[in-house]
C-alpha cells in the first residue's frame, strides 16, 4: 500500500506498506529492497528493526519504507492511523494490467480480490 502523506506531515512525501509472512521473510523482504534501490544508487538516511525482523524501517528521506510481520500490521494498522491519506494499492503481480489503482477512499475487498472482476 502507497501512502501519500505529503499534505499531512513534514517528514516524508509516501509511505509504502507492506508485510511479510515470518520474521525472515520480513528481513528478506527489507534487504531486497536496500540492495535493489543500492544498485540504482539510491542509498536509505536509516534503517531500524532489520535484526529483530518484526517491523523494518527503511527511511529514504521523502519515502519511508515499512516491512511488518503480519499481526503487527495489523495491530499498529498504519493504513488506519493516516486515513486521510491518499492510497494507491499496490498489486504484487508488477506486469498485471492494473498494477496500480489509486482511491482516496480505502479500497474494498471487491477492488483486491481478483475473482470478483471475473
């Protein structure tokens, strides 16, 4: 999930919301994106959590990066706390047809579930 906080707070313009299955998977998760962005030279202020692998922060300045395990999404529920936020669902399948879909309402699951457009 993208987040556009730009009208809402003076640290950073988006934040991404994602989640992992497992601590690992969170750590993988959060070290793929470091070394992908690294190599388009893109280098993070700060990174936290990355040992405990439970919410990783990766601060790239006007965008901050946050990996959770899934119940603490769920508990911290970002998406909720910044409500007023424009959300821009983010489609895992990067080369489907509709990888992006922008809301400034939260989406439903009609709008996520892709048998429901079959």
């Amino acid at each position: 999930m993208l987040l556009e906080v730009t009208a809402l707070c003076s640290f950073a313009d988006y934040f991404i919301i994602c989640s992992g299955g497992s601590h690992r998977h969170v750590q993988a998760l959060a070290q793929h994106v470091e070394e992908t962005l690294a190599q388009a030279g893109v280098k993070p202020l700060g990174v936290e959590g990355l040992e405990e692998g439970q919410w990783v922060l990766l601060d790239y300045n006007t965008m901050l990066i946050h990996i959770f395990l899934q119940p603490l999404r769920e508990f911290y529920n970002l998406e909720n706390l910044w409500s007023e936020a424009p959300k821009t669902q983010i489609d895992t399948d990067v080369n489907g047809p509709n990888a992006l879909t922008s809301s400034q309402e939260p989406l439903s699951d009609a709008d996520t579930d892709p048998e429901s457009s079959q």
